[in-house]
C-alpha cells in the first residue's frame, strides 16, 4: 500500500474569497502529493506569487512563493491509502499532465459552471480541484459521485 496526500487551505486571497463566496466551503483550494513531506507538492494554481493570474498547473513550494508568504493559513491535510497500482497510475497521470504543463491554463469558466451544476469540460483547462480530482477519478483511487465530462 501507498499513501497520496491531500492538502486542503484557505488563504484570504481575492480568489480564494471570492470561491468561498460561492461554495462556503471551509477550504478553497487543494493540491496533490506522493510524499509525505508534500514536496513535490502540485496544484492548478497562480504561477506569480503576487498575482493571481496567470495560473496554471504549478509545483507549490512551502519555502518559497505563496505558501512561503503566507505561513499562517487554515489547512486539512488528508492521507489516501491505495494499492501500489493505484499511486504509480496517479503519478503517471499527473507526470503525463507535469511533461506539458505549459499548455494547461486555469479553468475559471469551469470553476462557475460547476456550481452552477452544468457539466463542462475544457482540454487543458483545470480548477484546483478538477485537477486533482481528475488525477484520482483516472487513477481509480476515489470514485466521483459525478461522471467526468
């Protein structure tokens, strides 16, 4: 068995405001690990530690930029065990999206429409959670309650 980490924050970032606006969600924003230490840890988020666009698939670090700036934010952090085929599927999934990162861009229509509840899919566009999600759902390591457009 292997162990994938979630992490779940809340940061007071206009976006971030902005998000729990819409969901009054505890946590706005999520990001992916296969270490227990979460380095490397990733996410679909600003790539610009000031600035909230442009965003994209982005490897979050704690010892610089946003989280480095902002040390004192609500978080949850989850462990997911799951067989080993299960964490190198995920991880091959996620280095898959990783070799072309560049192409990805933050999905902010998708962000609306999904709590508007219509379903919207977008290549190369991702919501923290989407990203995430799309990761596990592929992987086989959740089961969504929604079907993947």
């Amino acid at each position: 068995m292997k162990d994938i980490y979630l992490l779940l924050t809340k940061s007071d970032t206009f976006v971030s405001k902005a998000i729990y606006l819409m969901t009054q969600d505890s946590y706005t924003h999520i990001s992916i690990s296969f270490e227990e230490n979460l380095q490397p840890m990733y996410s679909c988020a600003r790539k610009y530690t000031y600035s909230p666009i442009p965003a994209g698939i982005r490897n979050e670090s704690f010892e610089k930029g946003f989280y480095n700036k902002n040390q004192h934010i609500p978080c949850a952090l989850y462990k997911l065990t799951v067989k080993k085929e299960i964490y190198y599927k995920a991880k091959f999934i996620l280095d898959s999206i990783l070799n072309h990162s560049q192409d990805y861009k933050y999905n902010l229509m998708g962000l609306i429409l999904c709590k508007l509840e219509v379903p919207y899919r977008r290549n190369h566009y991702y919501f923290c959670s989407e990203f995430v999600s799309e990761i596990l759902a592929y992987s086989q390591a959740i089961e969504l309650p929604k079907l993947l457009v």
